[in-house]
C-alpha cells in the first residue's frame, strides 16, 4: 500500500524535478535513515529532511518534513544589473562528491544554459 509521508510546499512554481540523496550520518541523526530530498521548484532547489520515520503516516505528513536549505542559482550572468532580482529555471539537478567527513557539491543546470555549483553540507543541514 502506497501512503503519503510528507507534502512538501512553499515552491516557486511547480516540481521540475526530484532527488533523493543519502546522507552520512553520525548515528545520532534524528532524520529519517540520512535520507535529503532535493526538489526543484523552478528557479529554486529546497533541500528537506524527513523527521522520526516510525511516526504514524498522518503525524509524519503534517508535522514531521522540513526544509532545511533554500539553494538560489541567483541571476545569469549576461543579465542587465538594473534586473538583479531576475532568475531563470532550474533544468536539473545533480549531487557528486559528498562522503562522511567533507561536503560534496549539488550542480544545476539552467536554462539559460549555465551551470551552478552548490557546496553541499547535508551534515549541517
């Protein structure tokens, strides 16, 4: 049986894309088996973590993800500087590198054909 185990809000548009990543834990994590989801809402990457997985599936929902980093790729670099608030998609989103003990990187593609890189710290988020 498939249930729900969080809604996750507060995107700029709607879900691009989605990307679940294992994080390294120190064994004293209180998320959900080191499990970040990565999701793209437009022209943002939220970064959530799901809380206390033997939660009933209705407490889990309501109360228990939270995001925990809001990633801005930030204007292109050709844009005019009068027009700083000016953001463009996000295409895609990969994560590389991130190991116990040091950050990785989270790179996104946009549609104004740049790439952004992101230092990843899921140990701190």
């Amino acid at each position: 049986k498939l249930e729900t185990i969080g809604t996750l809000p507060e995107h700029t548009g709607w879900v691009r894309g989605v990307r679940a990543v294992y994080r390294p834990t120190d064994g004293n994590d209180i998320t959900t088996d080191g499990i970040s989801v990565l999701s793209i809402g437009c022209n943002l990457i939220n970064v959530w973590i799901l809380l206390d997985g033997d939660a009933p599936a209705t407490k889990r929902a309501n109360e228990n993800v939270r995001r925990v980093a809001r990633l801005d790729a930030g204007p292109s670099p050709d844009d005019p500087e009068v027009e700083a608030f000016r953001r463009h998609d996000i295409l895609s989103v990969a994560v590389v590198g991130d190991r116990p003990g040091k950050h990785g990187y989270i790179a996104a593609g946009l549609v104004d054909g740049t790439l952004r890189v992101f230092e990843s710290k899921f140990s701190e988020w």
